[in-house]
C-alpha cells in the first residue's frame, strides 16, 4: 500500500482543499495512515491497525532526514485551504495524527521574505509553531477535546510590525463508539395503544462531529423475549429510536399473558453501514392496564340554570402525555374538554332541539398523532316543562248537517307538546271559550281530553249557516295556546221543489215555428239553502213529449225551466200535445217525499199554416240507353203537399230541350234519341209548385246517365300517302297506325289490327301492336321490289260482337340512301294519280282559264276601238274583209 501524506492547500487566504500527498520513492519517511480507517473493535480490523501502527513506529528511526525531506516537497505545496471560518488564513487539519513530528500543516504565504520577530499566541499548550514560512504541529490534535484553534501570527516586516490570523479546524475521524444514555432503558406500555404511537424513547451518544456520518446513529430491535402472543410486538424507529408497538403488539397485548418483555436493542453509527461502531443493550418493557374508556352515560337537566361552565365528566389516558378533543353532533363550544380530561358543559340544553348528544373522546399526542381509538360519551337529556301546547294550525274548518243529531261528532282538534312524550308534562286538556254568534248557546262542546268537537244541541236547524269556535289547549303547568274552529251549517235536502200552479196553459205555436222557440217557462220554488245542491232543481217531462219535440233548458241560477222546441211541428200530424212537468232536487231527499205539488201539466196548441210541397227526394240519379225511342219514361220525382194541395211539376236546365216532365204526373221522358258520343251526362232541376199558391215550392236536381251502346266502327286517322319504307328491309323501320273508335271503353276500349287472310300479304307484311290504339306496320321480308303496294288489313273492336272496319292502305316501298331516304320515285299504282299528272292538269287548268279571260279582254277592246288620228291614218293598215 501507498503511504499518504495529509496536506493543506490554500490560493492566497483563499482555502482550497484539504489533500494528501503520496510518498512514493522516499523510504525513511514511510509513516502513513488511512483516514477514516474503520476502527471496528468486533473486526479483523483491529489487529491489522495495531499492525501498522507498530510498522509506523519502526520507520521514525531516522528523525534527521524529516526535516529535509520537508523542505524537499516544499515546490509541490500548492496555496491550497480547507473552509474554516473567520480567520484570514483557514487550515483544515485531521485528529489523532500519528506520523512523524514536526508535522508541517501548510505554507503561510503572507510572511515575506525578510521578516523577523514572529510571534505566535493562541497556543496554550505549545503545540503549533513556525519555520520557514510553514505553520508545524508537535503532537496530535482530538477534535473531541478542542474542534478549532484560533493563533496569531506577528513579525516585523522593514520597520513595521504586523499580524495574522490562522484558524485551524480540526477535522473529525470516527475514533469513537456509541453509547446509550441510559445503562438501564425502562419503559410501559399501556394496553390500548394504537400501533405506530410511540411509548419510549431509546437515546444514544456518539462523541464524533454529529455532522458527519460518524456520528450518524442507528437503532434496531434485535430480540424480543419472550416471545408471546408474538415475536413481532414492537418495532423501533431507525432514527429516533421510538419504541412502538406493531399491529400485532397492539391487537393482541395483554398484561394477564405477558406483563414485561426484554427487548435487545442494537445502535450503530454511520447510518448503520457494515463498518460502523456499535453498542447493544436491553430495553425492559412494562405492559400496564390503562384508564382509557368511556365514561358513564350523563342525565342533564335542559335549561340548567348554571354558573358555566359545568363539569360533567372526566377521561384521563395514564401513559404518555396527551392532548384531548371532542368530536360528534353539537354546536360548536356547547362541549369542550380541558387538558385533564375534564368535560364541561358551556351552554344551557334544549331537550326539544335535541334529546340526546353522543361525543367521541379523541387522545392525540402533542403531534397530532391519535394514541388509542376515541371513547364515547353519552349525554341524555332531561325534560323541563318548558314548552306551551300547540295546535299545528291556527284555524280549521268543518261542516255539520243541520238535521245533525246530538252528540255528532264533527272534528277533533289535537295540540302537540314538545316536552318529553314519557313525562306528565306533555298531558293536554281542551275547552270551548268563545263561540260566534253567541246564541242560540249550548250548540257544541269539547270533550277535555281527546278535544273531539261535538253537537250539543237537539237540532241545528233554523241556526245559523256558520259559527266560529274558540278552542284552547293547556298543560298541567298552566302553558296554553288557542285555535279557532269555522262550522259550517250543511243545508240538508228536506224540502221539495213545488209548482206555484198545477197547470200552464194552453200556449199556442204555429207549426212552422222555427227549432229552438222557447214556448213557455215556469218555476218550482225550494225552500232549502239558495245555491246549494238542496236547491237545485231537475226538471223531466213524464209524459206527453215520447217523440221528443220538446226539450228543457234549466237556469241553475234561478232554477227557471224553459220549454223549447227541438224538432219542426206539423199540424196535420199533431195539433195538441198535454205535458207533464215533473221537479226534483238532485240529491235524495232526507225527510218528506215528492207530492202532486212537484207536478204541473202544460198544454200547448199547434197552429195550421200552409207549406209548400216536399218532394221524396233530394237528387235523382237515372241512366239510359244511348239510342232509345223517345217519349220512355226515365223516371217519376213523387211528392206530396201536406195540405193536400195539388203540386205541378216544370224542368229547368234542359236547354237542348232532351226531356219533359209530366204537369201533374212527375214523369220524366226522353223527347229525342240521346248519343253518349255527344254528351253522356245531363243534370236540369225538377221544379214542384203549390197549386194554390205558386210561392210554395220544392226542387229536387235530376242526373241522366247515358249508357254507351257499340254504334261506332273503329276508324283508321291520319294521312300515310307521304310516308314510305324502304328496301331492302331497315331493321326497326315501320310505319305507326292510329286508330280511334268514338265508343266508350266498355265497346271500343282495345282495338285490334289484323292482316287480310291472304299468304301473299301475310308473307311480305307484318302488323305488331304498339298499345290499345296504334300498331306498327313494317315488312316481314328482308326485300320487297320497290312499288305502291296496297295492304288491306282490318280494324276491330273490343266489344260482343265486335264492330270492323276493312281498310285498303296504300303502302310506298323504295330503295334509301344511308340517311333512309328514298331515292326514286316507286312505280305508280295502277288507277291511281302521280304527281306529275296533277301538276299536268293543274296547268292545264290555269291555261284554259287565262285563254278565256285573254279572249275577254279582246272583245272589249273591239267594242271600243280608239279613232286612228290624222297623223297615223297612212300606217294603218285596211281592214279585209272576207
């Protein structure tokens, strides 16, 4: 191993660092020391420190050579310092030092050269010096017994004397073991401890810097004995060295089992590393039994009278020290505990605000930490009869019928205490005070305990419709309150409605008296309470109105019957009607029955008035055969006048003159045949007049449907004479016929296209139909020699037997170009006319026309012929006549 050499480095007054220098090729200077050699007395260590210290002393044979090999390592000292703290020069040194001595610590760089005179003070004990610039120690330093020096350096520098300061700080090694404060470590725990509280405290010393490692303690538990319920009762901080019990300690401690345990507790210093200093002892634990419980359940008074606050209980936790508080449902300061354990009541109680209080007991160390688990406290409180009975409303309400009898009860009135339910205070008792009106007295009473209202009277009729009761409600101490009671009367129906008269009448009506003419009203009185269900009437008519033309329509303010009539009157039908009235009240009577004096008769007399016809019916619908002979009867409009009248009958609306209708019979008749193809539908209006009086009458419309009848063939229409197909054949090339039939669909609905039985024809043409009306012509053979062809073909209808048309159609068939024109003109049809033929005779025409006019106008040139002047005369040339 390399010796090292332990050196103080400073730059100026500045400290760098604290150094070791190897010494590598001097050999009579080989003292050396590991710093911070683990000193580990229980170790192999420790015979190998005794080892090199004997080497150590064996190498200082040869004091003379110290000094020069000192000044040799002068030039490799740089100015380098450990921190040391107010001084001008700083030195760090190690403790127990045990080279060579001198032991030069550090170059002093603020000596000049030429000083002299130096001094030093500070040093008691002559351990420091200077030489040479260099502050040496003679013997070694104890941090333990000083950690710091404080010298003073003076010399004189030319004339002047000056001075510095040196602090020397003397840096800790691990040269001490720990020890625990106490030789005998005693502790209780007290049953009832949560787990995690502390109970006690194992403390230990290390002499070392406690700023280090080497004074770094820790704790541990390395037996417990004995061993019961478990091996793992307690556990111990590694730092603080707290002693508490584990989860299994705290559930399972008990002092009958085991009433001491022996814990074998370890401390080492340098947080516990491998290396570290140690010390063992033993820790006697006490299991102790504990005042921790909940107290006896409280009784208080509520509204005590004081002086507060009053002590009402007391917990005291007997182990360490602690802090109480209180906890549960309660106004805040009602309850509050001192630090003895001492509960007080601060504040009167309301046994009706609140009957009861449960209050958790919380011990906390002074940390905040909860020691055991709460205990409670039950504080019950005791009823005062301090609160007045009290209805749960100020005013109710109640009906009695008047035909009440005596000792009906109509209400119960019931006033709460809030006093204790289980205590006398809370008995109530009842009394009528006040009643308005006053008279007639003795109508109700109240019974004293229950507070039922009841009819004291033999009868309420005749009384008054309402009365308001005053009723209190008072306890044993003489507390009352008071409500009202509103008695309503109830009119009972005891009275029927009767009739001021047995019969009304005879009212007159006419008999063309327009739906909802009120004919008469009347009223049957009710001697019950106006307005009420007692009073109110049912009016029904019993007899006389079975065919209902006559309805009722009560006023339910005045009770007024109207008698209105619902349907039209007839006098030829009915000329009188007798009714009978009868009246009820909708609820059933109580006492009496409904006499004659509940029924009236009305009598009423139809007018005669004279009305116009009525026709049986309102519309008529007739349907007739297109074609049929004239002068059929289509129909009869019947009618009837009531007054036995004679009616006459005139059409309107027939403008073509189609129809006419008999004067007195009604029968309708066709004048003329009727064509469905020229209008299927005629409407006119059949006209019935009065007889006696032409300003009475009646109409009734008439709709005359035409049936079609198959009287029209089918028809070819269009003109095909321009149109052409080619050849040879053009796919899809075709000629579109049109048909129509003037029928209706029944007949001529589907019209049928069919080829002459003929196989010339049926072989070069062929007919497909397109729809119900139309149908394409086209060739059935690829090539068909240009020509005017004529197809004959036949048109047909739809109906049984079917009508046909034969058609002879010219067809022109001729060679195209790409476009699908023609590009010749086809051979002419034999008898048929071409083109250039009517262009021919068209000329001919205009030639014999204008031949005629020129011939015209020659003779009237002659017949006025101009006289020849004398000029000309030679030049005319004379006339020969023959």
């Amino acid at each position: 191993m390399e010796p090292r050499w332990p050196l103080v480095l400073q730059e100026g007054n500045k400290v760098v660092k604290h150094v070791y220098l190897k010494v590598l090729t001097i050999k009579p200077l080989k003292e050396y020391k590991y710093e911070n050699f683990p000193p580990n007395l229980n170790s192999s260590h420790a015979s190998q420190r005794e080892h090199t210290h004997r080497s150590e002393k064996g190498l200082m044979a040869d004091r003379g050579a110290t000094p020069m090999l000192i000044l040799a390592l002068i030039p490799v000292i740089l100015d380098t310092f450990v921190p040391c703290t107010g001084a001008n020069v700083k030195i760090g040194v190690p403790e127990n030092y045990d080279g060579i001595f001198p032991w030069y610590l550090a170059k002093l760089h603020s000596l000049p050269g030429n000083y002299s005179d130096l001094v030093v003070t500070g040093d008691d004990e002559g351990i420091f010096g200077v030489d040479a610039q260099f502050l040496y120690a003679l013997k070694p330093l104890d941090r333990e017994k000083q950690p710091s020096y404080s010298l003073q350096v003076s010399f004189r520098a030319s004339v002047h004397r000056q001075s510095f300061t040196i602090e020397v700080c003397v840096i800790d090694k691990n040269d001490n073991v720990p020890t625990f404060i106490e030789e005998s470590m005693r502790g209780s725990v007290q049953l009832g401890l949560l787990k995690g509280i502390p109970f006690m405290q194992v403390e230990a010393l290390d002499r070392d810097d406690r700023n280090t490692l080497h004074a770094d303690l820790r704790f541990s538990l390395m037996e417990q004995t004995p061993r019961i319920p478990s091996s793992q009762m307690f556990f111990i901080d590694s730092i603080t060295g707290e002693v508490s019990l584990t989860e299994e300690g705290a559930s399972t401690l008990d002092p009958e089992m085991c009433g001491r345990y022996k814990l074998s507790v370890m401390v080492k210093d340098m947080a516990g590393k491998a290396n570290a200093f140690f010390t063992t002892g033993i820790v006697t634990v006490e299991v102790t039994g504990n005042t921790w419980a909940s107290p006896d359940p409280v009784r208080l008074q509520e509204n005590l009278p004081g002086p507060y606050p009053i002590p009402i209980s007391q917990v005291k936790w007997s182990g360490s020290q602690a802090e109480y508080s209180l906890e549960g449902e309660f106004p805040e300061m009602l309850f509050t505990i001192s630090r003895e354990g001492v509960i007080y009541l601060n504040a009167p109680l309301d046994r009706e605000t609140q009957d009861q209080f449960q209050i958790s007991i919380v011990v906390e160390r002074p940390d905040g930490r909860e020691i055991a688990k709460p205990v409670e406290l039950r504080v019950m409180v005791g009823d005062a009869n301090d609160n007045r009975p009290t209805f749960p409303q100020a005013q109710y309400h109640t009906v009695v019928k008047e035909l009440a009898a005596r000792g009906t009860e109509i209400l119960t009135v019931q006033a709460a205490d809030n006093d204790d339910p289980k205590t006398d205070n809370v008995r109530i008792f009842y009394r009528l005070v006040g009643q308005i009106p006053e008279s007639p007295r003795a109508l109700f009473r109240v019974d004293r305990d229950s507070g039922v209202i009841s009819v004291q009277a033999d009868s309420m009729e005749g009384t008054a419709p309402q009365y308001t009761l005053t009723i209190t409600a008072e306890d044993a101490k003489g507390l009352n309150s008071s409500c009202t009671v509103v008695v309503t009367v109830q009119d009972e129906n005891n009275n029927p409605p009767v009739f001021s008269q047995h019969e009304y009448g005879p009212f007159h009506i006419p008999e063309d008296a327009p739906v909802g003419t009120t004919v008469t009203a009347v009223l049957a009185g009710d001697a019950d309470v106006r307005g009420g269900d007692s009073w109110q009437v049912d009016y029904r008519l019993e007899s006389g109105n079975e065919e209902d033309v006559f309805t009722l329509v009560t006023d339910k303010q005045t009770n007024e019957v109207s008698l209105v009539l619902s349907k039209v009157l007839d006098f030829e039908r009915e000329s009188e009607y007798i009714l009978v009235l009868s009246a009820q009240n909708p609820v059933a009577l109580v006492r009496g029955r409904y006499g004659p004096a509940s029924t009236a008769t009305v009598s009423i007399y139809v007018d005669d008035v004279n009305e116009g016809p009525i026709l049986s019916q309102s519309h008529y619908e007739v349907t007739v055969r297109e074609g049929e002979e004239p002068g059929r009867v289509i129909a009869t409009i019947r009618g009837y006048d009531p007054d036995s009248h004679p009616i006459r009958y005139s059409l309107q609306g027939d403008t073509k003159k189609y129809f006419s209708i008999g004067k007195y019979s009604g029968e309708l008749k066709t004048v003329q045949a009727l064509d469905r193809e020229e209008n299927s539908t005629y409407t006119m209006e059949v006209i019935a007049v009065d007889g006696r009086n032409s300003s009475l009458s009646a109409s009734t419309l008439v709709t005359v449907h035409i049936l079609d009848v198959n009287d029209n063939s089918p028809v070819l229409v269009g003109d095909y004479s321009w149109k052409y197909l080619c050849t040879p054949r053009w796919e899809d090339q075709a000629l579109v016929l049109a048909s129509r039939d003037s029928d209706g669909p029944q007949h001529g609905g589907r019209l049928n296209f069919s080829l002459r039985s003929d196989a010339t024809v049926r072989r070069n043409w062929k007919l497909t139909p397109i729809n119900d009306t139309h149908t394409n012509l086209s060739l059935n053979i690829p090539y068909l020699a240009p020509e005017v062809y004529t197809v004959p073909f036949t048109i047909s209808d739809s109906s049984s037997p079917p009508r046909s048309t034969f058609i002879n159609l010219p067809v022109t068939v001729c060679p195209c170009n790409v476009r699908g024109n023609c590009k010749m003109a086809a051979k002419q049809l034999q008898g048929m006319p071409t083109i250039q033929s009517a262009v021919g005779i068209l000329l001919g025409t205009f030639a014999v026309i204008g031949t005629i006019l020129i011939v015209v106008f020659v003779r009237l040139s002659y017949q006025n012929p101009k006289r020849p002047s004398k000029t000309n005369q030679e030049r005319v040339p004379l006339k020969i006549s023959i």
